[in-house]
C-alpha cells in the first residue's frame, strides 16, 4: 500500500456492517473492514474512524411503533456504540489497539 496521508478520518456507515442480510452485524464485512484498516495503519496511517448506527430509528413511524422521537434517537446512539464495539472487537482481532469513544457515558 502506497502511503499518501499520514491521518485519514473514515467514516462507516453502521447500515454498511449488516452485508446482505439486511439485518445485524455481517462477521465477514466487519473482518474485511479490520483487515483493510489494519494495512492502511501498517503504511503508516493514524486512523479516526466514525460509525453510524442511527438508521436503527431512522424511517419508524411513531404512530407504529409507539416509540417517541426522543427514544428512537437515543436508541440511535445506542446502535453506533454496539457497532462501534462490534468492529472494535474486529480490530483488536488482527492485533490493532484501539479506542473507543461516545459522547454516551458508559463506566
């Protein structure tokens, strides 16, 4: 891999981590993302990386589903810091050390 930057910010969608199941959390992809992060870091990249998980709620009905506007996006919140671990654990599997951060407090 041919190093063009030294810092690079990737953003994830956490629609993007369920493959083609339409649902959940795809091992596969998440392995696959792992495994490209952890070339881009061997160049010698420092990697920032955002992921999503408001599309959880996102396109619910209220009137539906019975859950507020307010529970949904904390539900959002909820969902990105479960991808978040979800490729962490990935990126610690092929040996990368990592951090992760939310604005959600969480001992």
């Amino acid at each position: 891999m041919q190093k063009k930057f030294s810092r690079i910010l990737l953003k994830l969608s956490g629609e993007s981590l369920m493959g083609n199941s339409g649902f959940g959390l795809d091992p596969d992809i998440l392995m696959s993302y792992a495994t490209e992060i952890k070339a881009a870091h061997l160049a010698g990249v420092e990697i920032a990386i955002v992921i999503g998980g408001g599309n959880i709620y996102r396109g619910m009905n209220e009137a539906e589903t019975g859950i507020e506007r307010a529970h949904g996006d904390y539900m959002g919140m909820l969902a990105t810091v479960i991808n978040g671990m979800a490729l962490q654990a990935s990126l610690e599997k092929v040996g990368l050390y990592t951090r992760l951060l939310s604005a959600i407090k969480m001992e």
